[in-house]
C-alpha cells in the first residue's frame, strides 16, 4: 500500500491537479470539522485540518500544501478559535497559531523532503529500466548476429565440402558442420538474456531429430527418448549438447553403419544429490574388443573427454549386457552459473 502511495507521489501531475487536490482538501477539512463541532471536544480546532495539509502536501507537493496549510488556519482562526466567527487576536489565540504553525511547517517540510527523495528514486528506477531495455535490446541483437555468423561459417564448409573429394577430409568438415550448427541452435535457444536455464530434455529431443534427418537415418532408427524435464544452466548447456551430439553421431556411424535398422534409447534424467545421468544406448553390433574411450584417437571422442572434464563429470562407454553400445555421462547440475 505505502509503495502504491509512493510511486503515486512521485508521478508528475499537472498544475491544475495539485492545485484542485489543495482546494478540495481545504473544503472537504472544514465541512468535516463544521460538522462535528458540536461532537468534538474543546481545544481541537485543527483535528480535521491538519490531515488535509499533510494529504495534499504528499500528494500535490510543496506550494499547494503551503496553500492548504494557509486556508485551513484561517477556516479554524475565524471559526474555531475564541473569539469565534472573527479574526480577533489575544493571548491564547497567538499560542494556539502558533502551534499550528510550527506543526504544519514541520510536517511539510518532512514531506517534501520525501516526496524529493520519492521523486530521484522514481527517476533512477526509470533510468534503470531503460538501460536494462537497452542491454537486453543489445544482448539479443548480439546473439542474434552470433547465431547467424555460425549458420554463414557453417554454410561456406558445405560449399567448401563439395569441392572435396577425399573421403576423410568430408567427414572431418561434415562433422565440423554438425557442431557449428549445433552451437548456433544453443544460441538461438539462449537468445533472450532472461532465460538463464535450459530444459535439457527437450534440447536432446529435438537435437537428435535433427542428427537423425542429416545423416539421412531418420526413416530407418527409431529413436527413443526417456525422462522428465532437466534444467542446467545456460553455461552447461552446449558442452552437454556437444557430448551428446557426438555421442548420437557416434551410434549413427558404427552402430547402425550401412543400412542396418533399429533403435536409438536417450535417457536423462536426475539422480540422487545435484547430479544427473545422460545415457544414449544403440542396439547396434557394439564396441569392438579392447575398445577404452580414454585411449581413443576420435576426435569426437577427444572433444567429449575434454568437455566431461569441464563438467566435471563421470564418462562411460561400455557393451551393454542385451547387446549394442551405452554412453554415459554423469554430471553435476548446474542451473544456474
């Protein structure tokens, strides 16, 4: 209510507003007292006006509660002070305007001095909020720019791609493309500066789908995805999105190599403490014999060893019991950073 109150004061207002909230308040102050006189006791010839200064002083500011404070100590020196009905001026007559006096200018000048200080807040707060406009105005546009130097980067190696004709070299620039592409979705996704955490298992739904269709696989893996809703924070994000891009890319090329079929199972999921698991199973052949992700030449691989790391996390490559290949990574949960 005080807040409300407040940023009401300090809002400018028109002169013929202030002005008519002193006026009103003057009558209003003597019709209440006029009318109660015969209920109030003597000696309280100001009860209904001094309200009336400190009302419009707060609300109308400095000169109109001055006025108020001038027309409702003539009301009670003509009407309710002895001698009544006269302006005649005796001992007790100085004493009691006196008071009153002393009383108003007090209470005004308390109140204008919040009233000022209401007013540099209600300026300062106006002034912040227009540079956190400008930031998050300059923080999208930022992103935005980001996002589409990584589809432009991403778009010169395609064309850079069909004028190669060694087979590792495409793949090394196919692969290079898959990631640029991915961390300008993470861009895209975190493009507004307010949001601060990332659903993560929505990002792996629709990241593998897009996996998937690019490598042309889609219409023969069914993918599977397990779990609640994740958040980890928007710095977590595009390493986990990293990992588990290549850990797809990798079950797309060596689990389900040539035209072999089957299914793609990602869980992810909490566990107990401030971690979480993400687990990409293929029911493919599985890893070969003596397999050990630490010794892997890959470069994916390298690039996953190195970002579990940063996350300080747990990683795991291993044949599952049924048959195919499970990866796991085990990390903390950061929501925010």
């Amino acid at each position: 209510m005080f807040r409300t109150l407040a940023s009401f004061s300090a809002t400018p207002r028109s002169a013929s507003w202030r002005w008519s909230v002193a006026i009103l308040a003057v009558l209003v102050s003597f019709i209440l007292r006029y009318a109660g006189d015969a209920y109030f006791p003597p000696g309280f010839p100001y009860l209904t006006f001094f309200p009336a200064v400190i009302l419009t002083t707060f609300l109308a500011g400095l000169w109109p509660g001055i006025a108020a404070c001038l027309g409702c100590g003539v009301l009670a020196w003509y009407y309710f002070i002895p001698p009544y009905n006269s302006f005649g001026l005796t001992g007790t007559t100085s004493v009691a305007l006196g008071f009153y006096a002393f009383i108003c200018a007090t209470d005004i000048a308390i109140l204008e001095m919040m009233r000022r200080a209401l007013r540099g807040q209600h300026a300062a707060r106006e002034i912040a909020n227009t540079e956190a406009e400008a930031r998050r105005l300059m923080f999208h546009e930022l992103q935005h720019r980001v996002s589409n130097n990584l589809a432009a980067i991403a778009s010169l190696l395609k064309i850079q791609r069909r004028q190669i004709a060694d087979p590792g070299a495409a793949k090394a620039l196919d692969e290079a493309v898959n990631r640029i592409n991915l961390v300008a979705r993470m861009q895209r996704m975190l493009h507004d500066p307010e949001v601060q955490r990332v659903d993560f298992t929505r990002f792996l739904r629709e990241m593998a789908a897009d996996v998937l269709k690019s490598s042309g696989a889609e219409r023969r893996i069914t993918l599977a995805l397990e779990g609640p809703p994740l958040w980890v924070g928007a710095q977590q994000s595009t390493p986990l999105g990293l990992i588990a891009t290549e850990f797809i890319s990798n079950a797309v090329e060596h689990g389900f190599a040539g035209d072999r079929r089957g299914t793609l199972t990602i869980r992810c999921a909490p566990r107990e403490g401030e971690r979480a698991l993400l687990e990409i199973a293929d029911d493919g052949p599985g890893l070969p014999p003596g397999f050990a992700i630490e010794d892997s030449p890959s470069l994916g691989l390298v690039i996953v060893r190195q970002f579990a790391i940063q996350l300080d996390a747990e990683l795991e490559m291993r044949n599952a019991p049924a048959g195919g290949c499970v990866s796991r990574l085990d990390f903390p949960v950061r929501e925010t950073e």
